[in-house]
C-alpha cells in the first residue's frame, strides 16, 4: 500500500462533492428517525439526555459552567464525568436545539465527520476515489455503529473520528507536527464525552505503531509518544478532573466474559439485528454484539484480499527498501489482534486475558467492543483490494455497484432498528410522558409499563433542589427485566426530575459517587440545609448547581450542612470558621453563634490546573503553526 503522502492531498473542489455526498448518505441512512424526531429514545438514551440536559441548563439557565451536578446522586463532580461534553464541538446541537433533538443532530454530524475521514485517509494512502466510498461506507454504516445508535450509547459516537486520528499518525512519520493533529483529534473525543474512543483509539495506535515499527521505529514511536502528549496536555481541562473523580467514585465491574470466535465472526454478517436481552447470557443484549458488515460477507473476502495484495507488494519491494511492513499489511496484523481481543476470555488465543490488567483495559466492559477496531481494518483494506479492481471502464463500474449495494444494504438493515429507538414521547399540555409503543421484543409486556407514574415536567426551577429516591424495582418487582432493559424507567424518571428541578438519588449511571444526601422520606432528613447541633436557623437564599447562599442563626458553634455529597473542591467564604469539611459525607462547615450567611461554591483545583494547561498547549500550538505559516 502506498504510504501517506501529504504533498499531494485532494484539492478543495474535488473535496466539495464527496462530502456533500457522504453527508446526504448519512442522513439518508437516518431517515426512519424523522418519523420520530421529537421522541425520547430507549434503553441509555435517558442517561445522556439527564447529563446533557445539566450541562445546557447550567450554562443557559444558570449561566455557570458545569462543574458541579447536583440533580445525580446527591452531588457528582461533573466536569470530571466521562460523559461531558461541554467543550466539544458536537455539543452545540445540543445547546441550540436541546438535548432531544440535538443529540440525533450530532449522531448525523459524527456518521459525516467519521466517513468524511476514512474517505480523506484512503485517498491520501493512494486508494482510488470509488474505492474509497467503499470504506467510508464500512465505517459510518455497519451494524455496530447501528446499534449504538438505538441503545443510545452517546458516548461511542466520537469513535468515528478514528480515521482522522489515523491520518494525522501516518502524517506525523515524516513530519513530526503533524502528529500534534493526531493528539487534537484524540483529546476531541474525550472532550466529546468518548471515554471508550478515547481508550481504544490510543489502543489502536499503540498496536498499530508496533506493527508499523519496522518502518522506522524511532519515526514511528517518535510520532505516537508526540500524539499521545499532545492528547493528553488539550484534554487536561478534562482529564485531570476525571482521573480525580475515578479515585473516589463508585468502583465499576467490569464485564469481560467474551464470546467465542465463531460467534464473533457470525455477527459480522448476521444482518437481522434486534435488541435480544442475555445474547450471551453474559447480562447484555444483542446491541453489545451486533457489528453487520455487509452482505454474503463480501467485505471480509475484500478484506483478505487487501492482505493477500499488500504482501506481495512488500516482498516485490524488499530488495528496495529495509521496511518489512507497509500500512496495508500493519494494518492487517492489528485487525486480526483486535479481532481475537473481541473474544475476552472465550478466544482461542489469551490475547485480551494477558493485557486486561493494564490501566486503560482493566475498567474496560465487554470486550468486543473491541470488533469496531476491526472493522475499520477491514474496510481500509477492503477498499485497498477494490482499487486494484478499479479501472476505467467496466471494472470501475463494478466497484461502484458492489459500494452502491453496501450502502444499501446497510441502509434496509437499520431501517427497523432505527424505527424502533424512539419510542417516548410526551403527551398533553402537563408534558407527562407516555411510551407510545415498544420494540419487538417488549411488546409483550406493555402492560408492566402502563402502571409506570412519571413525574411531571414543568420546566427547570431554580429554588433550592430536593433529592428524590426512586426505589423503582423494588416498588415493581413483577417488572420484567427485558423491558427494564429497553426503557430503563430509573433513568427516564431522573430526566424528567431534573426538569423540574428534582435530584435523583437512585439509578444508573456507572461514574458516580456513593450517595450520602438524603431525600424527604429518609429518616434523618432535616432539609437541604441544617444545623447539626439542631439549635438555631438555616435556610438556602439562592440556589444555582455550584453556588449555594444560607442564611442561618446559632446560638452556639454549629456545623452548618448542605445536603450534597461531599467532594474535594468546595469552598466557602461569610461567616465561617475554617474550610469545607465532610460531615457524615456531606458538605458542612463551622460557623460561630450569631447569624450569619455563608456561600459554598465548587472550584475544584484539579479544574483549574487543567484548564491553564490545556489553554498552554493551545496557546503554543498556535504559536508554532503562526510561524510555519509566516515561514
């Protein structure tokens, strides 16, 4: 495969017409959707609409960044949650249009960007043009991708700017700068709330780089050490927070059963795709174990192709050059690693057991998730087969209809899928929430939902919060977990709390903190904010998510307590004595008798150290590309 070369890239007007191509493919592709565009979505859909509804709500309502989330769990640290998303780009559907809509926005964006990328990066290896739709089509439409969509897994949505990491890679082995694109594009997943992406990108690159390393290894290692810093100084507004937040928050149990080879290979082209809960008896549904190719397995026949074609081109040039490998066979190698680590513990060969110790795999769940990393392997090289097949005429018609029948194919193969991912709408001018209809495999149990009482949305207050514990399983335990599954009615009663103002102390979300506040049927509750020592007065005067005034009177030293989790970063200035301290695990102070008010703010110092070295990073990055520039 011919390498990377940057000198000659496309011109701007041969750009114009394969992006707007790919962008009417992607829309085309979610087109069942705009039946149901004002519509909640199912299963982890209500997860993000609660985080992403903070995050608008915050700084629109309350004009405050997001760093302080008041509405989960008693109190979480929000700009060190993995699902933030704030600084990205891709949030500002969200922002304009709100987090219903704005979410299917971004998915369109993302589908866009991603195969707008892989087309870029098989262009720039020397892959013909047609050919190139080929992979672009393989990326953005598979069944894996597919899937995510309907469960709502937002924040898998950023790993379809990998080629873009890739391109910058590649570039950064002659030119050594260009790898700081690579770390941008890697710290814009994690910006983006891609906390997976963001690991498994920066797996692929180190697996890569080791199967690339013949090449030239101090090139090769130079470019992904420079990419991997520089990823890690533009995400550290992010980063530093939530490596804090992972060292305190609820321990998360990872599960790595795997499934086995056969049955992995299988899903690669399984096209009836559904939401079957237990799949593998493993406690997750089909949605975890779906990734459709393409039909008759032709793409993984291009696959082997691409191999079979990149081999003879390195020993055809061994006698010219002291490389063993080129991008094509590199990437080959890497495909069929990530294709045994999709296994877990059920492959032939230990590969993902031997390294699911290591920092960035030992928290990882379900590991063919790791299928994904294949597949964009496989499209790469499946499109590096077809362009040899490409040539004038006949043979360049006939990878353009084998691309057509692909996109197609994917396109027949989501459509019932994506009909079915929204399935929540509101009803009546009270906007209480009512499932219209369920997807296949729940419909037999409508009737446990129809029982279920949502709260009402009245729109988001700003006077003091009060914590709600929904205990909803055991309050329902003839509901089947099926349909718990497909709707999650936890975390869709916590959307809809958090539009009126209400926290949630109960219901899934896997980064939080061990909830210590308390809600009004708790014995022990007092209120939001209280007096310990219970002689005297506290009341809240003015509430917003990181900033919170009391007004209290003691007749004796007291410790005044808000009713938050307690967490390092609060701080508080009036009449106080001392700092912040936890006091059963919640927020609480020393104040001296008399009255007196005090104002608890959250400016965590992990935030500022990231953002001053995130804004450094920035700063530098646009010096230097200022002077190559002027140069």
């Amino acid at each position: 495969m011919n390498e990377v070369s940057p000198d000659t890239p496309e011109s701007r007007k041969s750009q114009f017409w394969p992006a707007l191509l790919l962008l009417a493919l992607a829309i085309i592709f979610v087109h069942p959707i705009f039946m149901s565009w004002s519509k909640l979505g199912i299963h982890d859909w209500s997860l993000f609409y609660v985080s992403c509804g903070f995050e608008r709500r915050a700084l629109l309502d309350f004009h405050q960044a997001p760093l302080w989330n008041p509405y989960t769990f008693g109190g979480t640290p929000h700009f060190g949650h993995t699902h933030q998303m704030t600084l990205s780009p891709f949030f500002l559907p969200v922002l304009a249009l709100g987090e219903v809509t704005g979410l299917k926005i971004s998915f369109i964006l993302y589908l866009w960007a991603g195969m707008g990328g892989m087309w870029l990066l098989c262009r720039r290896m020397g892959i013909k043009k047609i050919s190139s739709y080929f992979a672009a089509i393989i990326w953005g439409l598979n069944g894996f991708m597919a899937l995510r969509f309907v469960v709502g897994h937002i924040n898998h949505f950023p790993l379809l700017l990998l080629p873009w990491v890739v391109l910058f890679f590649l570039e950064g082995i002659k030119r050594p700068l260009r790898a700081i694109w690579a770390g941008a594009a890697l710290a814009l997943m994690f910006l983006s709330g891609g906390d997976y992406p963001f690991i498994l990108s920066i797996i692929f690159l180190v697996v890569f780089a080791v199967c690339l390393a013949a090449r030239g290894p101090l090139r090769v290692f130079g470019a992904l050490i420079l990419a991997l810093v520089a990823a890690a100084l533009f995400s550290a507004v992010k980063l530093i927070p939530t490596i804090e937040f992972l060292r305190q928050s609820v321990p998360i149990h990872p599960e790595r059963s795997g499934v086995e080879l056969d049955a992995a290979l299988r899903a690669l082209w399984t096209r009836n795709l559904s939401l079957q809960v237990d799949y593998t008896k493993a406690g997750y549904g089909e949605w975890e174990y779906g990734a459709y190719m393409g039909l008759f397995g032709l793409p993984l026949l291009f696959f082997l192709g691409g191999a079979i074609f990149s081999a003879k081109e390195i020993w055809r040039s061994r006698q010219k050059t002291a490389s063993i490998f080129f991008p094509g066979t590199s990437f080959f190698l890497a495909g069929i690693i990530f294709l045994l680590m999709s296994t877990g513990h059920k492959g032939p060969f230990p590969i993902f057991k031997a390294v699911a110790w290591l920092p960035l795999l030992k928290n990882l769940h379900v590991p063919f998730r790791f299928m994904a990393l294949f597949i964009f392997t496989a499209g790469l090289l499946g499109s590096y087969f077809l362009s040899f097949v490409e040539r004038r005429g006949l043979r360049a018609r006939l990878v353009a209809a084998v691309t057509i029948f692909l996109a197609v194919d994917f396109i027949m193969m989501a459509n019932p899928i994506f009909k079915e991912a929204f399935v929540v709408a509101e009803s009546g001018e009270d906007k209480r929430v009512a499932v219209l209809e369920l997807p296949r495999e729940a419909r037999l149990w409508k009737q446990d939902l129809d029982g279920l009482k949502l709260a009402e949305a009245s729109g988001l207050s700003t006077s003091p919060i009060q914590h709600i514990r929904l205990n909803w399983l055991r309050k329902n335990p003839h509901f089947r977990r099926d349909a718990y599954w497909l709707i999650q009615p936890e975390t869709l009663n916590a959307y809809l709390n958090l539009l009126q103002g209400k926290g949630t102390l109960d219901f899934y979300d896997p980064q939080h903190l061990a909830p210590f506040a308390l809600a009004p049927d708790d014995a022990g509750y007092r209120g939001e904010t209280f007096l310990a020592q219970e002689r005297g007065f506290a009341q809240i005067v003015k509430f917003s998510p990181d900033r919170t005034l009391i007004q209290f009177r003691t007749d004796e030293p007291a410790n005044l307590i808000l009713n938050q989790n307690y967490f390092p970063g609060w701080r508080v200035k009036g009449h106080v004595r001392g700092k912040v301290q936890p006091y059963n695990g919640l927020i609480s102070v020393e104040v001296a008798p008399g009255e007196g008010k005090a104002v608890f703010q959250f400016l965590p110092t992990s935030f500022f150290i990231g953002l001053s070295i995130s804004l450094l990073a920035l700063g530098v990055s646009c010096y230097i590309g200022f002077l190559r520039l002027r140069a």
